[in-house]
C-alpha cells in the first residue's frame, strides 16, 4: 500500500509530465471533488473505474488513442 506522500509525489510527476488534455482532466475531476458533488457518477460506477484502472496499469488491460478508440467503434457499427 502506497503511502499519501508517495501517492502525493507521483501524482506531482504525472502533473508535471502531462499534456493540455491531461491536465483538464485531471482539473475538473478535483473541481467536481472539491465542490462535493461526487453524485456525477454512483459508487458502482466509481468501483468500476478503478477496476479498470487497476487491470490497465498492470498491464491485463489494453488502453487506447483517441484514434484508436473511433477506429474501434466505426468497424463496430459497420459491421
């Protein structure tokens, strides 16, 4: 179990090291947390995205591009 320094200073990497896009993200998310409206998604949903983040960051999990991902879904409609 990583330590709140040690999550602290990873995030400050990751902060760091992020693009435009990333940094967005990552501001409305702690917007949304610091107004105390985490009512956007339910606990099962929230359960879920760590799941999945969980299987991504040790590698069971795929992730993918923008590109990729419209890619993906255009060949599931047309098919």
């Amino acid at each position: 179990m990583m330590t709140t320094t040690a999550k602290r200073s990873k995030v400050h990497k990751y902060i760091d090291e992020a693009d435009s896009k990333i940094l967005e993200v990552v501001y409305q998310l702690l917007e949304v947390y610091r107004q105390n409206n985490l009512s956007l998604i339910s606990i099962d949903q929230q359960k879920e995205v760590l799941k999945r983040s969980a299987l991504f960051k040790s590698g069971k999990s795929k992730g993918y591009s923008l590109e990729e991902a419209k890619k993906r879904i255009k060949q599931k409609f047309s098919e």
